[in-house]
C-alpha cells in the first residue's frame, strides 16, 4: 500500500545539519527545539533585523550589526525565538571571535537551536543548499499528493467499498479510522493492530464511542453538501502528521464512493418501496403474481412479517449542532446490527418524516412475537445513548401473507398513536390492551379484530367442543368464577368445567386466573355478543 513519505513538508533544523554543506558544524545549544521544522533562509544581519523575519525562518548571520552592542546580543535569541524562527545558524570568527556565555544560556533557556558554522562555509552555500532542500521536498509531496489522490479515486471507480476506503485511509495517516455515511446511515471503521489489541472485548457501541471521543473529527463536505464524518484516532501522538493536501485530497474522495453507494442503493430501493407500499395500499387481485414479485426483491410472503414505523426527532436542547446527525447514523447502524443480531432480516422504506421497518424470520408466530418483547427496553436504551435523539415508534404483530402485512401495518400504526400520545419510546400492539380500540381510525373493523384474536378457536363452530367451551365461559362471568355454581348451571361435573377452562385457557393463550387477561376475555366476549345481536 502506498505511504506517505516519513518526512514533511518542511525539513526540522536536525534534518538539514545533516546536509554535506553543514559538515563540521556544531549545535552548541538549544538542543530540544531542533525538531522545529524550517520553512526559509533568513540573512538580514541589520540593526533592525526584526523587522523582517517570518516564523519558521532559520537565520543565518555573523552578528556584525549587533557585535559590539551588548544589550542588543542578550536581546538576539529571545527576540527571534518570539517570531518564532526555528534556529539561529551563527559564523562568530570575525566579529564576535567566539559565541558569547549570554546568547549560549538564552538558547538553552528556550530550546532554541544555536548552531555555530566552520568559517570555511559561504553563506551563499547554505542558502543554495536549504532551498535546494525545500524544493525538492515540495515537488516530492506534490507528486505524493496527486498520486494518493489517483489512487483513491481509481479505487473507488473500480468498485472499492467504504470498509477498503477506511484501510486506505488508516495506511495513509497511521491511525484507527471511522467513518459515519450520513446519507446512507452507514459506518465502516478500520483499527490499528495496537488498537486491535487495546480494544479487544470491547462492544461495538463501545469501540466507536471511544474512537469518537478521542479523535480528530473531519465533515465530508463537498459543493456544500454534507456526506458524513471522518474520524482519525490516534492511541499515541503520531510520529508524522498527514500533510493538509493529502488530507484535503482524502476529504474530497470518500464521498465519491457515498454517493455511488446511494446512487446503486436508489435504483432498488425505490422498486422496492413502491412496491412494499403497493402491497400496504392496494388492492390486490393475484396474489400469485405479487409473491412472485416479492421473491424478486428476496421477500418470501409465506413468512412471518412484521411492520415497525418510527419517526426520529433532533432534540432541540443539544448545543452540538452535529450531534443530531451522526448520532443518527450510529442509530441506524446499531439498529440494522440489533435486529441482524435477533435472526430478522431487514428491508427499510423512508417516507417524508417515518422510517418503515418490514422485519421478517422464518420463525413461527409465539417465537416472532416473544423476540419483540425486547423492543421497548432496546429503544429505551438507544435515546438514553443517543441523547441528540428523540424516537417514537409503533410496532405491529408479525403475520404472514399479504393480508397479514397489511394488518401488521394497521397494528403498527395504532401502536405509533399511543406512543406519540406518551411522548415516545416504543409501543407494540400487543401491550394496547384496550387502547387498540380507543385508537382505532375504524373501530367497528378494531373490534371485530379484537374479538377473534381474543376468543380464537372459541369462535370456530367447526370445530368440537368450542360452543360447549364459549356456553362455560359465559357461565364463569356470570357466576363470578364460583367453580360449584358452574357445574350446577351447566349441568356439568366439577372437575369437568376446571378441565374446560384449562382448555380454554390452551385455545386463547389467556388465564381467567390473571386480573388483567380474565378481564380481556370478559370484554371480548361482552363485544361478541353486542355485535352478534347486531346482525
């Protein structure tokens, strides 16, 4: 993999002493600041020499404006050390005759390189050698930069992923990387070995709130849209920083590859989300043909299905004004992980203000239904860990067949009122109770529903036995439960109606022995009554 070269753009005065040109000379002082990198040649050797100095200059001088001025020889060396100079390159020989104790222990004081030349060596020859070396580093970097630039940009035009891009972009800046896809709510993060190491046994979550926390944080801006964020970690200070133009190179290219992933992503995202919301609004005269068309997008309708609609917010009381937007990101990607995680597969429609989640497993109904009693908590969890976040979401029962996708998407709409009305989280269908009916937009079509889910195979006058089971039912209501009243109204033998109401209590999953569910059957069974009079 190409590296950027081990050495900047400007060369540290301990690079350069190690040219031809300074050989014989000798830093005499100031020996922690020779990392400072040099970005010029400075040879003003005037009384006012401080007028024309830059940061980053070495300056070269014998001290003849200066040499007979003691007060104006204490001042050199802190004077340009406050312009920020990288070292001072002295010939003393002729004026100064040897370099004075003052300028030697201001050097040292402030780490400010003092190197003192052979008085074989021209200054002309100095100059020419610097800037020799400054040039030939630009026009390396320069080469370096565009060839990194090729490189990323060929890779992604012949297909490279996001999680390539992040092993490249780790290669070239020698860190962990993380990278938040904001418009296709993706994530891709490449670590370090070191890394690897320190963060093993770490949760995912964990990981990437960690590289987060101790980053440098790049927006993926381009033409004023923004893609996303780059994050680069480093556990301990890099040796080498990136130079900005291979940085500002990296920055322009990985939304390359953002907007071909959304560009691929809405050539089937859209057939699907309109054909998802054709089977939710349509009529649908051959089912043959849209199960068929469902196996096209990989939608087998014999299984379970469930629908999940929720609607994330920004919180108005965050002052990060990108918390709400990579926090989304993490959001959707720990969510697609969850649900991957739980055996569910996943296909996700956005509308103009709701996310509509189609959950699918070949699990039979009881399994499907006992994994979303996980759902509330988990949402819980999400808007405590992402707290720029508000979520309010209604989640349906899992059915099968087209039929059941649309019932799931009525349940789920319920569910969604009764959250909105509580101010968020997350509510199933199943947990309602008796707020299905109040939340019903067709409540005569809700309780019908309501019924026949609560009493099931009581209903079913095919079936043996069910009439008998319905009649000792009622009988249970009427007597308040008293076992021996039952079986003299019913003209039936005590251990007789326990084992009917066990029975009963098989067909309808629900115990008369339970507040909350003897209550659901009495209701359910009052409603059947009314409605059956009704007709």
């Amino acid at each position: 993999m190409l590296r950027v070269p081990e050495w900047s753009f400007h060369p540290s005065l301990s690079e350069l002493l190690s040219l031809p040109v300074f050989q014989g000379s000798r830093v005499l002082a100031g020996h922690a600041g020779l990392e400072h990198p040099v970005t010029g040649i400075n040879l003003s050797d005037t009384p006012e020499y401080y007028k024309w100095l830059s940061p980053g200059e070495l300056m070269v001088s014998t001290c003849f404006a200066l040499h007979d001025n003691p007060g104006a020889l204490a001042d050199f060396i802190p004077t340009l050390s406050s312009k920020g100079l990288s070292g001072l390159i002295l010939k003393p020989g002729q004026y100064l005759g040897s370099t004075p104790k003052v300028m030697l222990a201001c050097a040292d004081q402030l780490a400010f390189p003092l190197v003192e030349l052979p008085e074989s060596v021209r200054f002309s020859d100095i100059t020419k050698a610097v800037s020799d070396e400054l040039l030939r580093r630009q026009t390396a970097l320069l080469r370096s930069t565009l060839t990194v630039n090729e490189m990323l940009t060929r890779t992604i035009v012949e297909g490279a992923g996001l999680e390539e891009i992040t092993r490249m972009v780790s290669g070239l800046t020698g860190g962990s990387i993380l990278v938040l896809d904001c418009i296709n709510n993706r994530r891709a993060r490449f670590l370090t070995e070191t890394d690897a190491t320190r963060f093993s046994g770490h949760s995912e979550e964990q990981i990437d709130r960690a590289l987060i926390a101790g980053s440098e944080m790049h927006v993926l801006r381009v033409g004023g849209h923004s893609f996303g964020f780059l994050y680069v970690y480093h556990s301990l200070p890099p040796i080498e920083a990136l130079d900005d133009g291979i940085m500002a190179q990296v920055l322009q290219t990985i939304p390359l590859e953002i907007a071909r992933e959304r560009t691929v992503r809405e050539r089937g995202d859209q057939h699907f989300d309109e054909f998802l919301l054709h089977l939710l609004s349509d009529h649908i005269a051959d089912e043959h043909r849209e199960a068929a068309r469902a196996r096209a997008f990989g939608l087998d309708l014999s299984q379970n299905h469930l629908i999940l609609r929720a609607r994330v917010i920004d919180r108005s009381d965050t002052n990060n004004k990108y918390a709400g937007v990579f926090q989304r990101t993490l959001l959707a990607s720990d969510v697609q992980t969850t649900l991957t995680n739980l055996g569910f597969s996943l296909h996700l429609v956005t509308t103009s203000d709701e996310y509509l989640l189609l959950l699918s497993a070949p699990l039979e109904n009881r399994a499907f239904t006992a994994l979303t009693t996980r759902f509330p908590e988990r949402v819980d969890r999400y808007m405590e860990d992402y707290d720029a976040l508000s979520i309010i979401a209604g989640c349906g029962r899992p059915h099968s067949g087209i039929a059941g996708l649309v019932r799931s998407d009525r349940e789920s709409r319920l569910a969604f009122r009764a959250s909105l009305s509580r101010g968020g989280g997350l509510t199933r269908f199943e947990d309602l109770g008796l707020l299905r009916l109040v939340y019903a937009s067709e409540p005569e079509a809700e309780i019908d529903t309501f019924v026949h889910e609560t009493l099931r195979g009581l209903l079913d006058h095919s079936q043996p036995r069910s009439s008998e089971l319905l009649q000792t039912l009622e009988s249970y209501f009427r007597n308040y439960g008293n076992l021996k009243r039952i079986s003299e109204e019913m003209y039936a033998h005590y251990n007789t109606v326990v084992y009917r109401l066990k029975s009963i209590r098989e067909i309808t999953g629900l115990d008369v022995h339970i507040p909350a569910q003897r209550f659901q059957l009495e209701l359910a069974l009052q409603l059947y009554r009314l409605t059956t009079l009704d007709h």
